[in-house]
C-alpha cells in the first residue's frame, strides 16, 4: 500500500509531535498544513517553514506562528485579513 505525500507529512508530523522530533522523520513534512502545524505545535523550524506554500497555510502561519515577509508572499489576497 502507498501512501499520498499529505499521509507521509500527517504521519511524520504525528511522529514527531507525539513519538520523537527526529531529523530523518520531520524531512518527510513537506504538506502546507502539516508544515504550519509543526512550526506552531513542535518549532518554528527553517527547514520546514520553507513547506508552507499553500496561501490559506501561510496566511494561518502568519496569524499563528510569526509574520514574516518571506512567507508571506505567498498569501493570496483573499486570504488577508
């Protein structure tokens, strides 16, 4: 059985939320909403921000995490406000 790359993410952000935050693990977070989630449950991590691409993501990171301008740039107008 394959799983979907949004399976892969929810499992390694599980994993690392509840189990252990290991480096081999938390690379296979690459979905926007399992990025945003690590970032703002686990930590605010660099290489994982960099995963959240997905406007309605980004702008919820914005909100909940920190405002940044380089992750911003990818909220959609409608996103805001």
């Amino acid at each position: 059985m394959w799983l979907e790359p949004e399976e892969v993410s929810h499992w390694a952000y599980r994993y690392c939320r509840i189990k252990e935050d290991r480096p081999e693990i938390r690379k296979l977070i690459t979905n926007s909403q399992w990025a945003h989630n690590y970032c703002k449950w686990i930590k605010d991590d660099p290489e994982i921000r960099k995963n959240i691409t997905d406007s309605y993501w980004t702008s919820k990171y914005c909100k909940d995490v920190k405002d940044r301008p380089r992750i911003s740039r990818y909220i959609e107008e409608e996103e805001c406000g």
